[in-house]
C-alpha cells in the first residue's frame, strides 16, 4: 500500500527535527513553520516538549522512507 501524502510530511517532518536538533534556535524556526500546516501542530509540539531526539519515523507508525537514511 502507498504512502499517503500526509505520511510523507510527517516523515519528512520528523526527520528535519532529528537534522535540527543540536541547534535548538533552527529547530523552534522549523516547528513554528510546522505548526502553521493544517494537521501537524499536535505533531510540532510533540517534538519541541520532548527531551531526547526523536526516533526514525517508523518509530511514530509513519510507513513512509522516502526521507529516511537507507
């Protein structure tokens, strides 16, 4: 089965936050960009409250590995 379009973004999303985590500055720029898009601020938020960088999308369910390191 495909990927949706919105399992992409998550990915995507979620991937960008793994690349931006060290600085700290960036990665509140990025989630208040996310947090702008329809359906993924719950998502921005989860990432920013969360101590530890997140874990590959496929950890979160998403099905999509476009984004993701091979």
């Amino acid at each position: 089965m495909a990927a949706t379009e919105s399992e992409h973004l998550k990915s995507l999303i979620i991937s960008t936050a793994q690349e931006l985590w060290e600085d700290k500055d960036a990665l509140s720029t990025f989630l208040n960009v996310v947090r702008r898009s329809e359906g993924f601020a719950k998502l921005a938020d989860t990432l920013e409250q969360s101590e530890v960088r997140p874990a590959n999308a496929t950890f979160y369910g998403v099905k999509s590995t476009e984004f993701q390191e091979r």
